[in-house]
C-alpha cells in the first residue's frame, strides 16, 4: 500500500537533508518540502509554538520502520512527528512509480 508521510522539521535546511537521505535510501519515492509553517503545540506541560517546514514523503507501507528510525537518527527534534496515512486512490501510473522508486 502506498502511503503519504508527515515529518515536521526545524527549518527547511533540516528538512532537506532529512529528505535528501531517505530518497538515497530508497526509503521513499518523493518529498515535498512546505517552509514556514506554524505549529502550535503541547510540549513539556505547556503550549508552545514553532516555525517550522513540513516534509510530505511518499512511500509504501513497508518501509515506514524504516523511515521512522532513519529520521529519529538525522533529526534534531527528541520526539519527531512521523505519521503515516493510506494513500486510498489516485493516479494508478504515479502509484506505480512510487512502488517502483522504493526497495
């Protein structure tokens, strides 16, 4: 099954080298970097907020361990958003591709 990946990161230098990795590894087929999002959040008992960049990684189910332990090693963050949705439908062709691009 493919799917979509979510990682926040602190800016989108972090991002990049996060992404850079992950597609060296065959780990996904594609990330999309979005900088200057605004994340509001719970963190240490308290509200926090932060700019950050967002990471849209496409992959397949079956690497999503990987994933997650590849960005928890190259990520500054002790506790990194790493979430994973089912990709339903969409493109056959793209879908294909991103079987393929991935190990």
């Amino acid at each position: 099954m493919a799917i979509v990946v979510f990682v926040t990161a602190k800016d989108a230098k972090q991002a990049r080298r996060i992404a850079e990795r992950l597609v060296a590894d065959r780990l996904i087929a594609c990330a999309n970097i979005i900088e200057g999002i605004e994340s509001i959040f719970w963190w240490e008992g308290k509200i926090d907020r932060s700019r950050e960049a967002l990471l849209i990684l496409k992959s397949t189910q079956r690497q999503i361990k990987k994933i997650i332990a590849t960005v928890k090693t190259c990520h500054t963050y002790s506790c990194p958003e790493v979430i994973a949705l089912p990709i339903k439908a969409g493109n056959a062709d793209y879908l294909r591709w991103v079987h393929a691009s991935v190990r």
